[in-house]
C-alpha cells in the first residue's frame, strides 16, 4: 500500500493499549495555556533568525546604498517610508506566525477516563493520535516537528519556525505577501540605481566603492528574485488553500473531503477574523481562537469528524486514509 509524504505528518496507529491512562501524560493545568507558543527546533529557530537577517541586509543596502547618498531627495524619502513600512509589516507578519498557537489541541486528553466521559452515542467515533495523547477532532494531524496534532495543519514551515494552521495562517499569508513586495519593491530600485549610474560617476552614485557597490547590489537583486518567486508560489498556494477550503496536507492525500466545503469568499472572513477591512492586511490585529470551540462540540458527541461503524464508547487509533467498519 502506497502512502503519500503526508503520512510523516499522521501518525496514528491502531494501538488500543494507548487507551490506558497511564499512557498518557496528563492535560495540562488551567494555567498553562496562556503561556507563549514557541517551537523549540534547531533547524526553524536557524532558519527563522536567517529570515530576519536577509530582511535586514536588505533594508541596509536600500538605505545606505542606493537611497541615502542619492541627490533626489523626494524619491529617497518616499521609497525609503515605503520599503521599511513594508519590511516593518513582513517581519511583524513573521513574528506573529511563529509565536502563534497555530491550532494545537489540547495534550494529553485521550485518556481512558476522559473517553468514557464522551458518552459517545451508538455508531459514532474518535479519533486518538496516540504520539501526544490527544483526541483528534475533525481535519487535525499530528507535526513530527511541534510534537502536537495541529488542526488544519496545512504544513510546517521551518522559515516560520511553526506549523501553518487554523490560527496562524493569516499571518502567514502576510508574511509571504509582505515580503514578495518588499522583494519587487528591491529589485526595481536595484534596477533604477544601476541605470542612474552608469551615466553618471560611479564614484557620485554611492557612498561605497564601486566594486563594492556592485557586489552589494548583486547579492540584493539575487536575493529580492529569489524570495519574490518563493513567496509569491507561497501567497497564491495559501490564498488556493483557503478559497477551496483544503489544506496542503489534504490536497498531497487526494481523498473525498469528509467535512463541508465553504465558499472561497466565506473561507477568507473565516481565516482572516471577520468581513473585508484593513484589519486583513494588520498582523496586529488578532483571528480568533477556535480550537477549544471545536473540541467542546467532540465532547458533545456531535462532532463533524465522527463516522459510523463504531459501538457506543469506543475509540480508534488508525489512520484516517482507512474506514471504520462495525
């Protein structure tokens, strides 16, 4: 049987001895769950500080190279408030992406107990991950990375040292927008400064040498082309996911959808806090929290995940690509 990358992420095995509660840490105190969100990964925490130093790079050459020694004041000031307001916003954007629960459910749950207390009606069923112990509601899969099941885990995303899902992908959708045009904004003042100086003094066109000059520029329009590809790819593949409500994951598995599908303008107000406004493009401005919302309802046994062919109070640790049969 043929399983797509995507299995890496699920994690689910058929394991009923993982229902005893001692397999299981216990859910975390009240307390803890307003604690910061932050990944303790090697490789995103390198990946994420290599975000913010190429934004900066980037923002040093367009003010001390091109911008700052030029004769045109207006055009320098008008640029330099539009790119560093735009930078400004990308690394916001990033900032909130990372340190954002992206919809992680609660740890630890999926405890003997805990599933007797579901009083699950006849015919309905959970789903258990049993790598962190947590009932799984409807479209969640677990990260190998986070150590968590995510709901609608789209990807995880080492740029962002985080997972992409239900509470974090606006700013997600940000950051890449932010920083395609920050990056197109980069290469057409590269491409102005080149022409402005080759007919005037090299040696007037900055403050530089102009070997120097040259070198700092071919390194910014290298960069600017290549994060402008990467993050416009990223920005259209996001926007898709959310207009077609199918998360990355969902779309690598190719399966029927189990759930009901909304509308591309409907999923954008669901993703971005509300209707149309300015507040879509602020990464100040919060989307609200709907992972405990949703584990409530599984606790009522009304879940939109359940499926049929299950006894009353039993639950199935398996993977989802495979039916439940009574």
């Amino acid at each position: 049987m043929m399983f797509s990358p995507v299995h890496r992420f699920r994690d689910i095995e058929r394991k009923p001895e993982y229902l005893h509660p001692e397999k299981c840490i216990p859910p975390p105190r009240p307390g803890s769950l307003g604690t910061m969100w932050f990944i303790r990964d090697g490789c995103g925490i390198a990946c994420a500080v290599i975000t913010w130093l190429l934004v900066i790079y980037a923002d040093f050459v367009v003010l001390f190279v091109m911008l700052i020694p030029s004769r045109n004041y207006i055009y320098s000031a008008v640029n330099g408030v539009v790119f560093n307001s735009l930078a400004f916003l990308a690394l916001a954007s990033h900032f909130r992406a990372m340190l954002t629960d992206p919809g992680a459910v609660p740890k630890g749950n999926a405890t003997k107990e805990f599933i007797e207390s579901l009083q699950l009606k006849p015919g309905q069923v959970v789903y258990k991950c049993p790598k962190c112990c947590s009932i799984k509601p409807d479209r969640a899969h677990h990260c190998s990375v986070c150590k968590r099941c995510i709901r609608k885990m789209d990807h995880h995303c080492p740029w962002v040292n985080n997972c992409v899902g239900e509470n974090n992908q606006k700013y997600f959708v940000l950051f890449t927008m932010y920083i395609a045009l920050i990056s197109l904004h980069a290469l057409i003042m590269v491409g102005f400064h080149f022409l402005y100086c080759f007919e005037e003094d090299w040696t007037e066109c900055s403050s530089f040498a102009p070997p120097t000059t040259v070198i700092l520029l071919i390194l910014l329009c290298f960069e600017a082309l290549l994060f402008l590809i990467f993050t416009s790819v990223m920005f259209g593949t996001q926007v898709h996911s959310i207009c077609t409500d199918e998360t990355g994951i969902e779309r690598l598995k190719n399966e029927d959808p189990t759930w009901e599908r909304t509308v591309s303008w409907a999923g954008m107000k669901a993703a971005f806090g509300g209707d149309f406004s300015l507040n879509w493009f602020n990464p100040f401005t919060s989307v609200a929290n709907k992972t405990d919302v949703t584990l409530a309802v599984v606790a009522s046994g009304t879940a939109s995940g359940s499926r049929e062919g299950c006894s009353q109070g039993c639950s199935q640790d398996l993977d989802e690509s495979e039916e439940v049969k009574s």
